[in-house]
C-alpha cells in the first residue's frame, strides 16, 4: 500500500493536486464520460465587509505605533488597507526581530517587507527619534477623528 504522500506526488507528477482528484479522473477516464479536468475559473467576489483595528500605542505628536513578534499575512493584508484607506496616519512597526522571516523558507525578512510597503520601523524599543520627532498634523487629525467616534 502507497503512503498518502506518495500517492499525492504520484498525482502531481500526472497534474492533479491531489490523490482523490486523480481518482475521480481515473474513474471518470474508466466510465468515458468525456470530463474535463479544470477547463475554466468561475469568478467571484469577496463581499464588502467592515472591520477595525486597534493600535498598539499612539504617541502624542501623532505616530502610530504597531509592535508585533509574529506578523502573519492576516496583519500584512490589514496594516496594507489601512495604509491605502488612512494615507495620512503615520503607522510604523517595532519588530522584535525585523530580520525575521515573513514564512518558514521565506527569503524576505520584515525589514524587506516594510521597505517595499513604505513602513518604518524598529526593533525592541520604539527609537528616542520617533518620540521627539515634531507633531504631524494629518495623522493627528485622523486620530481625533477616531477618538471621537
């Protein structure tokens, strides 16, 4: 008897995805029934849905601050809309390892992934820069808004 992964790369090498769809396409072949295996992709859309977010720390010149060990694609997709939906908050991340892997296997650390998406950040401790950098009047005026909500 085959081991479930040998018989999921058997597939594989035949161009299935898996050992259950190269079973139904055997059968399907057996039964000549004319099949086809995957001919098209059906669209669809993911429904609007409205959801929230809550900062880690907010100092008081306006930087938003957001301090993740694990930053899962889940965060990756969140802190993205966020920055595209709120171009004037001023988010930034402490990692506690920005030379961490997004994934296991991955090549791209989460000082990769901030530089690419336009984010700055730090690691352990929120910079004395940050702190005493002037006050930023458009991510201010975002954050009142919010508070006051």
């Amino acid at each position: 008897m085959k081991k479930p992964y040998n018989v999921r790369k058997s597939a594989i090498q035949r161009g299935y995805r898996s050992g259950l769809e190269d079973n139904i396409a055997k059968q399907l072949k057996k039964l000549n029934t004319g099949a086809e295996y995957e001919p098209f992709k059906i669209p669809y859309y993911i429904p609007k849905s409205d959801h929230t977010y809550t900062p880690d720390f907010v100092l008081p010149n306006g930087i938003v601050i957001e301090s993740k060990g694990r930053f899962t694609i889940e965060d990756r997709k969140k802190h993205i809309l966020c920055k595209e939906q709120h171009p004037d908050m001023d988010l930034r991340f402490v990692f506690s390892s920005s030379k961490s892997k997004l994934r296991k296997g991955s090549k791209t650390t989460l000082a990769n992934w901030c530089d690419r998406n336009g984010f700055l950040y730090a690691d352990k401790l929120v910079p004395e820069s940050w702190v005493g950098e002037r006050h930023n009047r458009k991510s201010l005026k975002v954050i009142d808004k919010w508070k006051q909500q």
